[in-house]
C-alpha cells in the first residue's frame, strides 16, 4: 500500500515507474535547479522530461496500487465495532440524531432546545445549510494533515455534528462534542482507481486530462518526490496535505487496515 506520508516506502517505485522519461540528467537538473516551492520542482520535471508522459506514467503507478486514505472522527467503542463491520457509512441525517441527543442533553438548556433538533437536523442536511455533505463519506490523503492541520473532526467529530450542535447551543454545543467519544483515525487501503474517482467528484479522471489539468492525487505525489529530488532531507508530512476522496456509497469494511485511537 502507498501512504503518502511515508515517501521513503513509495519514492523507489514512483522513480521506476517514471524511469522511461526521467533520466539521470532529469534529476540532477532538478537537484542544481535549487527550486523554491513543491509546485516549482513538479513543473520543472514536466518541462525536464515531458509533462503528458510523467503524468500518465504516475497515473498507471497509482491505478495499479492501493493508496491510504484516512478519515478522523469521534466514536465510542460501540460506534468503532460497527465501522468495522459496516464500513464507512454515507452521511445519514437521521442517523446523527443519537450522537447529538447523547452529546448536547447534558447541557442545562438541552430541553428548550431539543423541540428544534429535528429542524437544525434537516436545515443542514436535505437543505445543505453549510454545504452538501449528506450521502457522502469522506476520506484524505495524509494523515499528518489530518492530525496536524484541519484536526477538528478528531476533537469534535464530523463537521456535520459540529454545525447542528452549534445552531442548537452556541460555542456550548460544540464543547459538548468534545466530550462525546475518542478521537479515531481510520486508515483504509483503497484501490488506486477509486481513489483516483474519489478525489474528483464533480469531473472525471479523463475529462480533467483533456482539460489539461493534473489529477489532484497525482499532482500531490509528484509534487512531493520531484522535491525530495532537490531535498532529500524534505518529508510530506510537513505538508500537512488536505487532498480529499468523496465516497458516494459505504467505503467497505474489507478496506480497513488500521482504527487508531488518539489521547486527547
């Protein structure tokens, strides 16, 4: 499995894969090139060995692999058991009314408050107050952006929760999610091809290629071992990368590799 975050398990192979277009010439042009940002070493490989070859060449290393993707949230132990048997579930509105209800009723003004819980519940979700995120699972790329950058689903849960708690209590809502559950990182291995899917809802692989665009998966791996190149000190994990998958069904139970639990 490739895990983005650990590029000296997959730098070798995405060098082999790339090996008919990039030369050693290639490398050390890149390494003397001293370049100042990630996306500077990326588009200087392009130019050193040929933008559509390294692209596709990096496609066919990523179809032909399974890519970690994680996804951070709050669970109990009760909640942890049923992921492993079901699976990452499609955001279900309804389905959010337990954590709530369990969380917020502990505040003092839960009772005034709880006759609006079916209202927020269907404000933010079939209304998509706040965004769409109803029949949607979502997973990315690295997991040291998940835990060091955009970490709130770890303390709060999901964005969803965070936005109902907070329309029903205020700032109190939101703490109240804190105490709800362990902050839960989960890891899947995913086929590169859905991974592939998953990280462009809206426009396929194939139509952002004729579009001239880089796939985001892609574009972040390259991005990151054409800067290694010139740095072989540099670590993704510094990047703290937000490259989202949006999963429009279950990600199966059969993907999951690891359910780790944060101390808070």
């Amino acid at each position: 499995m490739i895990d983005f975050d650990q590029i000296e398990g997959w730098s070798p192979q995405l060098k082999k894969a790339l090996s008919a277009s990039v030369t050693n010439l290639t490398l050390s042009s890149i390494r003397r090139a001293n370049p100042s940002y990630v996306e500077d070493a990326r588009d200087l490989l392009f130019t050193l060995a040929g933008r559509d070859d390294v692209i596709e060449a990096t496609l066919a290393w990523l179809r032909s692999s399974t890519i970690a993707g994680y996804h951070g949230t709050r669970l109990t132990d009760d909640e942890v058991h049923c992921v492993r048997k079901k699976g990452l579930l499609p955001l279900d509105v309804s389905a959010r009314k337990a954590r709530l209800v369990r969380a917020l009723s502990q505040h003092s003004s839960w009772k005034t408050v709880a006759q609006r819980l079916d209202a927020v519940l269907k404000e933010h979700g079939p209304n998509n107050r706040e965004g769409r995120r109803e029949g949607q699972a979502h997973l990315t790329l690295s997991r040291a952006g998940l835990v060091n950058s955009f970490n709130h689903y770890l303390t709060h849960g999901s964005e969803f929760d965070q936005h109902a708690a907070h329309a029903l209590l205020g700032d109190d809502g939101v703490t109240l999610l804190a105490r709800d559950g362990k902050g839960r990182v989960i890891q899947f291995a995913v086929p590169g091809q859905e991974a592939l899917n998953a990280s462009h809802p809206r426009f396929s692989v194939a139509d952002l290629r004729a579009r001239g665009d880089v796939p985001n998966i892609a574009s972040q791996f390259l991005k990151a071992w054409s800067y290694q190149v010139a740095y072989p000190d540099f670590n993704p994990r510094t990047l703290a990368v937000d490259c989202g998958m949006v999963f429009r069904s279950a990600i199966p139970a059969a993907w999951i590799t690891n359910i780790e639990t944060l101390a808070d």
